[in-house]
C-alpha cells in the first residue's frame, strides 16, 4: 500500500474507533451522575437522581408534566432524569437495559405488552403492599398474575372502532352505519362531497390492525366464545376461520373502492391529526385517544367514535389500559421510585392530573371529571348497553409485529387475506413454541 | 527497507489491543456460542440446542428474502457508487473553476445524517411526491412508480438513496488516489502518441488499484450490513418487501429470540468473512508498485 492510500485508510479506521469510543463514552458518563449522586444520599433532602424511561410517542404523558417533577423534587429533593426512546424502538431498548440490568428505576409502558415484551414477573415489582392501593377502584387494569405490578390514576382503557367528524356527517344527512353496506354507501356519499372518506396511515403497520382486531373480537365473541383461547392452546389454526379472512378483505376493499387516500402506505399515524383539523378526511379507524389528540389542538372539532362496521350491529373494542409505570425488581432506587408513585397517587396531585387529563378516575377518593362530549356518548351507547368486547390484542401473549407487517403486505396488492392468516399461523405458532407455551 | 530505529516500542499497541479485544473480539466470541442456543427474554435459563436457530432460519421465508435482498443492495451499491464515485473523481481533477466548490457540494451528503436523509426523501419518493410528479410534467407518467412501496422496486430505491448519499465519500478517496499519480506517466505516454483512453487503461487503472480496492471493500462490506438505510426509509417494509439481513436481527431481538437473533448475527459475520477476506487477498496481489 502506498503511504497516502495507507494514511487514509488509517484515518477511516481511526475515526471509526473515535466515533466507537465516544458512543460508550457517553453512556458512562449517566453512569456516575448517578453514583456520585447516591454517594451524597445525606442531608435531609434526599440527593438521589432517579432514571425514568419512556417511549418518545408518550412524551406528553402526564406522570412526566415538568410542574409535576419540579413539584417533586421541591418537596423531596429528588430529581428525575427522562430517557426518551425512540418510538419505535422502546421495546428492543428496555429488554436490552433489563436483561443487561442497566436498569431505569421507573419505567412507563403499557401493562398488556410488558406482559408480551419485557417478562413482567421476572422483571419487576410487585406493587401490592403500597399504600395507594387500598384506594385503588379498579385494580384489574393494573393487573397480571394476580398482583399489581402497574400504577394509573385513570381506569379509562381507550376504545377502537371509527373516528368520524359529525360536522361532515350532518352536512351531508348521514347516519351512523351498523353494516358493511351501509358503511360503503356513507362512503360513497362522502367522496362524492369531495372529501376523502377514510384516512389510512399504513405506513405504519400497526394502524392496519384497528379493523381486524375489533372485527375479529367480536365475531369471536358473538359465533365462537373460545376462538382465542383455542388458539392460544394451539387446538385451532388462524387459518381454520373463513370469516377472519372476510374482514381482512372488507377493509382492502376499502382502499381498492377508492374511499381512502391514495398512498396509504406513505402515509404515517402522525399527519392524521392534521388530516382531521383540515376536514380532508371523515373518519379513520383508530382508538378514541385520537379524538383526544385532535380536539386538543382544536376544541371547537366534533368528532366521534363507532364501532367497526364488518357486519350487523357490531360492539365496540376496548384496548387494554396503556401508559402505566413500573418500577423494575433491579433499580437501585426502588424506595425513592415508590415515593414517587405515592405523591402522584396523593389525593391533591392526583386530582390536579385527572382533571387535566379528564381521566376516569382510577382513586376512592379522586373524583372523575365531567367527561368530554365524545367520551359520554361511547359511555351511552356502548359501555352502559354493554356493548363493548376487549380487542384481539387483549388475548395475544406474543409479539404481534409480523402480524402488523402482513398487514401491511396485504395492501401492496402481493398477498390475499387468505396468506396474510397462514403467514401468520406459522409465525404465530413459532412464536408460541420458543416462549413454551403448552401445546406448541 | 532500510533499517532505521522503530520510534515506538511495541508495548504501545495494548491499549488498542485490549479495547479491541473487550469490545469487538470477545462479543463476537461469545456470539458463536449464542447462537447455538435458545436464549431468550423469556426464559430463566439458557440452553444448547445445536444448530436448531440455523436451521429456523432457512426454513424462514422471510429471511431468505432477506438475503437475497442483501445481496441486491450489495452488488447495485458497489457498482454504482465505484463508477459513479470514480466518474466523479476524474471530472473534478481537471482544472475546473468550479472544483473545489463541486467537490464540496458532492461529498456534502455523505455527512449528513440518515434520518435527515430519510426525512429528505421520503416526500420526494412518495406516489404523489415530487420525482413522479416531474416524470409527469416532463410527459413520462407511465415511469412513474410506488418507489417505496412497491414491493418489487424498493430495495432498489433504497439502494440508489444510498449511492447518492455515499458517492462522495468514494469519490474523495478515488481523488487522493489519482493525485498521487506522477504526471511523467501521462507525459510520457503523449510523446509515445497514447491516446486519452488507453493512458486511462494502462496507466490510471492500474496505479488506481489500491484505492479501487479500498472503495470496493468499504461498498462491499457496508452493502452486506445495510441496515440504517433500510430502517429509516422503510422499516424494512411495505410489509417484510424490504428486509435485510440487518433488519432481521433487529427483528429477531424485538421478538425476544435473542438466541436466533445472534445466529442470524453469526451468519452475516460468516458471510461478509467469507467474501471479503479472499477478494482483499486477489485484489492485494493486483495492486502494482510505482
């Protein structure tokens, strides 16, 4: 090699170490902030710095309100240090902090997929002795195994079905579809006002799954009780309904009928709230936190929520609650991150945050506040008729990404609703025999 | 060689040795033997199970397509940043007003981050973004494509993404290789009447050698590994359309098979050994002194 040739690979090679280094330099450096502070635990105001760690898409969660922080350490002394993690990634994140126990000392997540992601009993605390939990109203939804492992002041577990605009359907006589057909003719009459009747953002793969996940819970529900626990103890195939393939169809027929935009996999969850402040589109089908999301940023929007039309008169999905805290069994602070999870679960702060937020409240002793429009009409015409089924995620205990991804495959147009189920059937048994669960 | 006195003794070379080992050798070491088992996040234990993750991953459709898509993007980003870079490398050493500011303005990408790349051209490839936009005005709608979610045409978007962005970084070393060319060669072979392709045949070419091979093995090597260009542009969709050897790994571990997720780790390894090393041995032997 000749010298100059040699003198730049050298160089490639050693900015290549220089970037190496600095990478790790920099996860030393959270490192002793947070010894050093430990060493210092004592004056009378504790010195402790705890670490919480939390999806960049729950950025606006209430449990990480900067006056709630500061208000924290104001009357305890201890700070707490974010980590935001990339949306995307959390899930790879937190397993590799947990099984490398480089351990946050709180963590916020959602309580059905720390079940299927991060090993809830192996990796965290069992939170039934603290002292909130007397005044706990409904302790299911923090819940699993029989013990409390989660804490939420709100007990609201958000609802899936459609998001529409009732401006859009009053302009134009329309009334709120309980059939397939019905819901195409309301399509059709939207598009022909020149609006885009659907919104799908499959871009991002998740969202695909609104439709069959509240299609499926419910048929399930209404033809066939024990579909998912037959599934789930490998006595039936994805592959063994026909049905199932049906509603995959209905929702491709959708998009193919020209009632959606026209890049759907372009197209990202995070331009739908512009989408709907903009009247481009009349409905999507997502959870009510949507509504939320959109009539934040524009009080005056009025939207509301029904159930996903795959057949007659269909019931609405419940998600399982989501954006509770954990505190992991390895954190070096576990005292410090119980304080935490008590002050917030003080009646006075817990209030300030349910009204805020108009949660249901989840504390005896913090009352609910009046609820918005669109949530009092899912309570009218769903919850208190009882006409509510928990979705499909409820019952799926593995990784539902290839499930998401085949999905998303189905609309490139290069597989049926058919191979979307077997592709999913052999992934899904894959999945279930490496977790060893019983009959795979 | 002459013998002169070595300015630094050998013992300097522990530092780098030690972090070496630590942190590259030592993984990788224990990766093999991951890979032969069934760690997982799930599990208290951890055991041998032989060659079951290898053999899960040729019975995986998926991650066949995965290979063959690496393969793709490996041999469309060598070739096109190579030419490319070196088409760019010969124009900007001639005696242009312009050269330092084009040189600048196409090694430019190179340090710009992916994600910025991504978010630059995520719009620009959408179905209703601006390139199919400008076929249609230009009267060429019918080239007009899903570059990002047609499951038959994404990985190669993705792979000229990604020679457009690297391009300049193969061209700065290409450049540093024809500056050290002595202009008597090109002198010499006028006089003898050579004309201008055969001067670049016999003499750029071959005294070229070692920065063509470093060019080739960086491509190379960083088109087995794809995975950034992939995951911020497609996430290694639509659908698994776009799975790459890297992305499956991330696949594997987001699944918590961390045991497969090491082997598919450990065949990639393999592979890139496997290619590169015997191709830097050719290629080395071509190389001629000036």
């Amino acid at each position: 090699m000749k010298p100059k040739m040699r003198t730049i690979a050298l160089s490639v090679i050693a900015s290549t170490m220089a970037l190496s280094l600095a990478a790790c330099g920099s996860d030393n450096k959270g490192e002793t902030a947070g010894e050093s502070s430990n060493k210092n635990n004592s004056g009378s105001k504790s010195n402790v710095t705890l670490e919480l760690a939390i999806s960049k898409s729950s950025q606006d969660s209430p449990f990480i309100a900067d006056w709630l922080l500061k208000e924290f350490e104001t009357e305890t002394g201890i700070k707490i240090n974010l980590q935001l993690i990339p949306a995307e990634q959390s899930t790879t994140v937190l397993q590799t902090k947990l099984a490398v126990n480089e351990v946050p000392d709180l963590i916020q997540y959602n309580l059905a997929s720390a079940v299927t992601d991060l090993n809830l009993e192996r990796n965290f605390e069992i939170l039934d002795n603290e002292p909130w939990v007397d005044r706990i109203l409904n302790a299911d939804v923090l819940s699993a195994y029989g013990n409390i492992y989660s804490f939420h002041v709100s007990q609201d577990t958000g609802m899936q079905g459609v998001v529409y605009n009732k401006d859009i359907f009053e302009e134009l006589n329309l009334e709120i579809p309980t059939s397939y057909e019905e819901f195409l003719a309301v399509c059709e009459a939207i598009k022909a006002s020149g609006v885009t009747p659907v919104f799908m953002p499959y871009k991002d793969a998740w969202a695909a799954n609104i439709w069959p996940a509240a299609a499926f819970a419910d048929y399930a529900a209404k033809n066939d009780p024990t579909l998912f626990d037959d599934i789930n103890a490998n006595k039936k195939n994805w592959t063994d309904i026909p049905e199932l393939e049906g509603i995959l169809d209905q929702q491709y027929q959708i998009f193919k009928l020209g009632y959606t935009n026209a890049d759907v996999l372009s197209d990202s969850y995070d331009m739908a709230v512009g989408k709907f402040l903009n009247k481009e589109v009349a409905m999507m089908f997502m959870g009510d936190w949507l509504i939320q999301n959109i009539e934040s940023q524009d009080p005056e929007m009025n939207l509301g929520l029904f159930a996903i039309p795959y057949g007659e008169d269909p019931t609405i999905g419940a998600s399982p609650l989501g954006g509770q805290l954990f505190i992991p069994k390895n954190s070096k602070h576990i005292a410090e991150a119980k304080q935490y999870l008590a002050f917030i679960a003080s009646p006075e702060i817990a209030q300030k945050i349910v009204d805020e937020e108009r949660y249901v409240s989840n504390l005896s002793d913090v009352t609910t506040p009046e609820q918005p429009a669109y949530k009092q009409e899912i309570i009218d015409n769903y919850i208190t008729p009882k006409k509510v089924t928990l979705t499909m995620d409820a019952h799926t205990v593995v990784d539902q990404n290839e499930w998401y991804r085949n999905l998303q495959d189905h609309f490139t147009g290069s597989i049926t609703p058919k191979e979307v189920l077997e592709n999913w059937d052999v992934k899904f048994k894959d999945l279930m025999k490496a977790k060893g669960v019983e009959g795979f | 060689m002459h013998k002169s006195k070595s300015m630094y003794p050998y013992y300097l070379v522990w530092p780098a040795l030690i972090i070496y080992f630590i942190f590259f050798a030592f993984p990788a070491l224990i990766g093999f033997y991951y890979s032969f088992t069934d760690w997982r996040l799930d599990r208290d234990t951890i055991q041998f199970v032989g060659w079951d993750n290898f053999k899960a991953i040729f019975s995986d459709k998926v991650l066949i397509l995965a290979l063959k898509n690496t393969l793709i993007f490996a041999v469309v980003t060598v070739i096109g940043k190579n030419i490319f870079g070196l088409l760019l490398a010969i124009g900007l050493n001639m005696k242009l007003k312009t050269r330092n500011v084009l040189r600048a303005v196409y090694f430019s990408p190179s340090i710009l981050s992916i994600l910025v790349i991504s978010i630059i051209f995520t719009p620009i490839l959408r179905t209703e973004g601006m390139i199919n936009s400008l076929l249609g005005k230009l009267g060429l709608e019918s080239l007009a494509q899903a570059w990002l979610t047609n499951p038959s045409i994404v990985v190669w978007t993705i792979a000229a993404v990604s020679i457009w962005q690297s391009v300049g970084f193969q061209m700065a070393i290409y450049l540093a290789g024809l500056q050290s060319i002595s202009k008597e060669y090109y002198e010499a072979a006028k006089i003898d009447g050579a004309s201008a392709w055969r001067s670049f045949t016999n003499i750029t070419l071959p005294l070229l050698l070692p920065a063509i091979n470093i060019n080739i093995m960086l491509t190379l090597i960083g088109g087995l590994k794809v995975f950034s260009e992939v995951y911020v542009l497609t996430g290694g969709g639509p659908g698994n359309a776009s799975q790459v050897v890297g992305t499956i790994i991330l696949r594997a571990f987001g699944e918590g098979n961390w045991g497969l997720g090491t082997a598919v780790n450990t065949l990639l390894f393999i592979s890139v050994s496997v290619i590169a090393v015997p191709l830097i041995m050719f290629m080395r032997r071509k190389e001629v002194a000036e």
